[in-house]
C-alpha cells in the first residue's frame, strides 16, 4: 500500500522522538527548575501494534519492533535513560524500517543468535544476504546469513569471503562510497592491525622517540602525498586508492572492486621501518 494511502503511518514520519530532560540533586530531592520536554511522536504512534517486544517500548531501556494494523510498515522502538552530571535524558525514538535493514541490525541478530553476545555488527554488510558480526572473544569477523548459519573468516578471510560471493554477490559496488568502505573492509580482514590514513599527520608515532625517528619521519612525509581515500569508476569496476600504514611500512594500495565482489590488490611500498 502506498504510504499516502495509510492514514497512520502517512502521519507518522521517518524518524520521531520523545524526550524528558530534568536536572535532580538526588540527596535533596531538590529540582532547580533545569527541565525540558520535546515531543515529535504523533498521535497514531500509539496505535501501532507490537510485533517483536524486547521489552515493551516506554519502559526504559526497552527495544521492539512494531508494526501498522493497516498497512504492516515496521518501526523499531528504542527507550532509554541516561544520566550525564545532574541531568537525566529520558527518550523514546521511533524510526520506520524495512525487513532487510532491521534484520541486520545489532538489536535484531541479537535475537537470531541469543546464545551469543554481539559485539558489533558491520554497518555495511555488503552482502545481500549475509551479515557481518563480531563476538567479543573473537578477533576478526563472522559471516551470519539468512538461516543464522555463522562462518567465521579468520585466517582463511579473503577465502571464506570469496566462497560467500560466489553464491551471493555484493550489492551497490558500482557506488564509489560504497566501493571505498568494502576496500578498506578488505583491507582490515586481511590484516587486523592495518591503519588506513586520510593524511600523513594521522599516523601515531612511537613514543617516546628515539635518535633518528625525526629524520625519517620527514624523508617519509617528504617522499609522499597522504590523501584521504578515494574512488574513480571505470567500465564494470571502480579503482580504490587508499593510504595505509602496516607492518612499519606507508603504503599507497590500489584495490580494483569489480561489480561482482571481485578485487585485485596492488601494492606500493613507499616507506619502511617506520618509527610507529
């Protein structure tokens, strides 16, 4: 159903929130009139119905999804209670949603794998049907497709990854963006401790340093031109450049994205034993 055509959810925008601010001397219970109140949730908010409760949203702390009895559009629902100094934030957002972004989101694999603690989950999944999750005893990533089926990359990384491509290509490469974040993310699978750079000021030096590190760190900088990542379509492909420091070395790297997942990695060395 077109949205124009529900006369809840056309009422409803994509994002929405209601918030309480209040400042407490809690020993006191004096309130010094530090208060606030902004409110952007419509009325038929509260007439959708709950679908997945985890717990029911307006109870602080609490996530679920709902859902319109007329039209079935989705929204996850997220309460929470912060407290920064004397001030408490109490906020309750709603944001409309699809199945795919909703089914990839760290709240939702959550609930596929609830015998797991979730890490992260990569905000780019690249995969149309896999997601990208991290445990926090693990140290590199997961692949986590439709069925909650967990493949872990490792060692055996830019393999695994190309065996998932086989039978479910990326999506959106021919977008430079797009192309740029799956470069790096290859780039960090195939080495956990690689450093990708948007200028030469960015690299972290040793400390404290020692004899030498000043003048080799001015032959390197003078030796090249640090530039944030950047993209360049050609034909079926789009040509990555990226600024890495690994293994004590500055490296300009080249990887050619290919619309089907493909890359091709290649690297020049422009500087090594790196003070870092």
């Amino acid at each position: 159903m077109p949205i124009e055509r529900c006369s809840r959810c056309s009422a409803i925008p994509n994002d929405c929130y209601r918030q309480t601010v209040s400042s407490l001397v809690a020993d006191y219970d004096v309130d010094y009139g530090d208060e606030g109140y902004t409110n952007t949730v419509p009325a038929q908010v509260s007439e959708l119905e709950m679908l997945v409760n985890g717990p029911k949203v307006d109870s602080y702390q609490g996530e679920a999804l709902l859902r319109c009895p007329t039209c079935h559009r989705l929204y996850y629902g997220k309460s929470e209670m912060k407290h920064v100094g004397a001030r408490t934030y109490s906020t309750t957002s709603y944001r409309r949603v699809d199945v795919d972004t909703i089914y990839r989101t760290p709240w939702c694999v959550g609930w596929r794998l609830p015998d797991r603690d979730i890490d992260a989950v990569h905000p780019n999944s690249f995969l149309a049907h896999h997601a990208l999750v991290r445990f926090p005893e693990a140290r590199t990533w997961f692949l986590l497709d439709d069925n909650n089926q967990l493949t872990e990359l490792g060692e055996l990384g830019r393999e695994s990854l190309l065996r998932a491509i086989d039978g479910d290509p990326p999506i959106g490469l021919d977008d430079p963006t797009r192309a740029i974040r799956y470069a790096e993310f290859l780039s960090e699978l195939e080495d956990s401790e690689v450093a990708i750079i948007e200028s030469f000021d960015n690299i972290r030096w040793r400390a404290p340093s020692m004899a030498g590190d000043h003048e080799q760190i001015e032959a390197a900088r003078s030796a090249s031109r640090v530039e944030a990542p950047a993209a360049e379509p050609v034909d079926d492909r789009v040509v990555v450049r990226l600024w890495v420091v690994t293994k004590k070395r500055l490296i300009l790297r080249i990887v050619t994205v290919h619309e089907t997942g493909a890359f091709l990695r290649e690297d020049a060395v422009i500087a090594e034993n790196l003070p870092v």
